[in-house]
C-alpha cells in the first residue's frame, strides 16, 4: 500500500528542526467525480474527514474500504471510535478501522 510506504519513509527521517514529522492518513475507496484535474464527491469528503480525526502516525480507514483490503492487510486493522461524517447522510455513525505505527 502506497500509504504505508510513505509513511516508513517519513518514519525513519530524521527529526526536523527538533521535531520528529509524522503523517496522518485518511483511507477511502469509492465513487467520485473528476473535473479540471480535480476530484471531487462524498468518497473524497470520507477521506478528509478521516484524515481530520487521525492522530500523527495513524491511518484510519472506513469500514467499508477495510472489508475491501487483502486478508493480510484486513488482519491489522482495528476498529476505533465512531465517527458521523458530516455531510454524508449515507455515512453517518459508521465505524473507522486503523493502523497505528509504533515509533522505532
């Protein structure tokens, strides 16, 4: 998973200025609408609003795309809070499945 690759990249960086960075990651798959080299629609919207609630270091997915990952991939996530998605009336009140990196 590309995401995954990013963030061991970022991981094993060096700390910047004294701080050490970390990625937070908003995960979902679905539908959404293309325009001037822009996407838009309520799986981009999921995405934010996922990113909005990970903490540094954590990626959290919808359940739904997380029923949709490899068995490997499936096994390690984790449910975590329930969250209403603002704007998205279908998505309301669904669960996020995560990954937290450890630090090394």
């Amino acid at each position: 998973m590309w995401c995954l690759a990013q963030w061991d990249g970022v991981s094993a960086a060096p700390p910047a200025g004294g701080q050490r960075v970390s990625i937070r990651v908003g995960f979902h798959f679905g539908p959404t609408l293309s325009a001037g080299g822009d996407v838009f629609g309520d799986s981009v919207n999921i995405a934010a609003r996922l990113v909005g609630v990970a903490h540094g270091a954590q990626i959290i997915t919808s359940v739904a795309t997380a029923s949709a990952l490899s068995p490997w991939l499936r096994e390690r996530t984790r449910e975590v809070a329930a969250l209403t998605v603002k704007g998205v009336a279908r998505h309301r009140d669904r669960r996020a499945g995560g990954w937290t990196k450890q630090p090394t």
